[in-house]
C-alpha cells in the first residue's frame, strides 16, 4: 500500500511538470514572453487563491464534524463546567479571529490582484488601524484573564463541605499510590528515609496518624457529591496528576505538597452510558479487534501529563466514582497502614 501511494506520487509530479510545459509551450505560441506576469494571471492566481480559502474553510468545518466527537465528554466534576465554559468562550474568540484574518487574507489576495490600470498604494501609518489592532486584542485579552481569574477564585476557594474526602496521590517512576486518611481524616507526616517494602510512600512509623492511613495501588474510588481534597506528593522527579474528565491537573513536586479539590458529578456507571463515551469507545475496541486485543469498557484514569522518563506511557491509575455507600464498603475492605506493616 506504502509503495502504491510513492508511485502515485511520483506520477503525480510527472504530470504536473508535463502540464506546466504545456502551459510554456502555449505562451510561446501565442507569441507572450515566458516570464511576464499579465493580468490573465493575476487574474487566475486571484481567484485560485479564493477558491482555496474556501476549500481551507470547508476542510476545517469538516474536521469540526468529523472529530468533534474525539473531544472530552462533558464535565464529571462540579468546577468542571466551569473550565469548559472558559474554554469555550476562548475556542469562540480564536475561532472568530481565525476566520476573519484569514477570509480577509483570501479575499484581499483577490480584489488587491495585479492590474494594469492599477496602483498600489503606500500607506506608512495609521493611527485608526493601529487604534483597532491594538484596543480589540487588548479587550480580548482583558475578557479571557478576567474571565479565567474569576472562575480560578472560585475553584480554588475553601469547599462547603466540612468533612471532605481526603487522598494524597504519590508519584514516582513509574506509578502511582493513593493514600487515604483513614478514620481519624487527618495525614500523618512523612519521612522519605523510612520508604521501603510496605511503607511505599514514607510514613513515619512514630507518627500514630499514620496507622489507620490507607494505601491503595491500580485503583482508587471517590464518592459522587462529596468534596475530594487531593494532596500530591512526589519522590523523584516532577509529575503532574492529570484528571481530564475531571478537569483537574496539579504538579507533584518533590519536596513540595501541592493541593486541589473538587466534586464528582457523575458516576463511572452513569458515564459509560454517554453517547459521546459510547461512540469513541466503540470505535476503540473495533480498532483492538483488529489487533486481536480484548475490548475495554469506559474508565476514569489519573494520568501523568509530564514527559517523566522512558515509562511514562504507563503512568496511569483507574479511578472508580461511585455512590457513598458502595464507596464505603469498598473503602471498609481495605486494610490500614499498621494492618499492612505488622504482618
């Protein structure tokens, strides 16, 4: 198949030179110097270069439609829509501007073509079009900061709830472990000199906190309508906790406890029923089918959005949204730290 679109290539640009000596012979004919532009060809390169804008614009909505679909679904956390309202009102400003810089371009490259009865004319300032191009980006720019600072205030401020859920998500190459506060919801400090075997994360044995503390590999559950308060820890380089359904990234960096909260929405369950998670879902498992893999269904993951080492492809942990009670059953199963350390 490589080899039959190479030929086609190359014929390609064989009959394209065949056609450009076409186009010099016919000159030489009509007794038209080879080289001297007229304005028949201004004329044909004027419009050339609409018809192409329109082609351009053509393609680009076509990839709208035809991998729209391909975007993240709607939001699975409360701040969440928030986030997508900003992008959204971002996506219109650059889209606006995109279409009207470059239809401007095309048209311009049409009506402004060579002509003999024509003169350009040289126009070496203009305090009207410095004033436009200067106030409206400016108003742009002011709307997305404004905008952003606002829904960053709202996102970040103290959650309602007085009780919230608590996970610290510790990064190293190349995993990831959740650990849960435990009864008492508080952390016990860390020691990085006590890591090893059981004690993946460092818990400082003297720290009595640390006991009914809970860690948790391949999955952690989260429960829907409650406030999350995620702390993030790293032992070796910086990671970055991506959530993007959940619209939720933060650095882990080592030394460092960064922090974020927010409140699932929807449930694992309630999201594999989205049309739009249907859909690319579907178009995943024909593509594993293909390659004799066994299908997958929908998951929520946490992923590593930094380039971490030879690894990080794999840097990912499943994460289970779920009702309060099947929360806490599934977290009632799960042994403590000093359960896991004495044996």
């Amino acid at each position: 198949m490589i080899l039959l679109y190479i030929v086609a290539f190359i014929l390609l640009c064989i009959a394209c030179n065949q056609l450009f000596k076409v186009f010099e012979l016919s000159r030489d004919l009509r007794g038209e110097p080879l080289y001297k532009v007229t304005d028949s060809d201004n004329q044909f390169s004027g419009r050339t270069f609409l018809l192409f804008g329109i082609v351009f614009f053509g393609f680009f909505f076509w990839q709208l439609i035809e991998w729209g679909h391909k975007l993240l679904p709607k939001s699975a956390s409360e701040h969440g829509e928030k986030i997508d309202a900003l992008m959204n009102a971002n996506w219109a400003i650059v889209i606006t501007v995109f279409l009207v810089v470059n239809g401007l371009l095309f048209f311009f490259a049409w009506k402004y073509r060579g002509r003999k009865d024509h003169k350009a004319s040289y126009i070496s300032h203009n305090n009207k079009l410095e004033m436009i191009w200067t106030v409206i980006p400016a108003i742009a720019l002011a709307f997305i900061i404004i905008f952003g600072l606002k829904y960053w205030n709202e996102i970040m401020k103290k959650g309602s709830d007085p009780n919230p859920v608590k996970i610290e998500l510790y990064a190293k190459q190349f995993d990831w472990t959740a650990r849960y506060a435990g009864k008492d919801n508080e952390f016990g400090i860390d020691n990085y000199l006590q890591i090893s075997g059981a004690n993946s994360v460092g818990l400082d044995t003297n720290d009595a906190r640390c006991n009914d503390d809970i860690l948790v590999k391949n999955e952690f559950h989260i429960p829907i309508g409650r406030d999350v308060e995620f702390q993030f820890r790293s032992r070796d380089v910086i990671h970055s906790a991506l959530m993007p359904h959940f619209r939720a990234q933060m650095n882990c960096v080592p030394g460092q406890v960064t922090s974020f909260r927010f409140k699932p929405t929807i449930t694992t369950v309630d999201m594999r029923k989205d049309p739009q998670v249907i859909r690319n879902i579907e178009e995943i498992n024909a593509l594993r089918a293909k390659r004799g893999d066994d299908p997958i269904e929908f998951d929520y993951l946490l992923l590593c959005n930094k380039v971490c080492g030879a690894s990080h492809y794999n840097m990912q942990m499943k994460i289970v949204v779920e009702s309060e009670a099947d929360y806490n059953a599934w977290l009632a199963k799960q042994k403590t730290f000093k359960q896991v350390a004495s044996k």
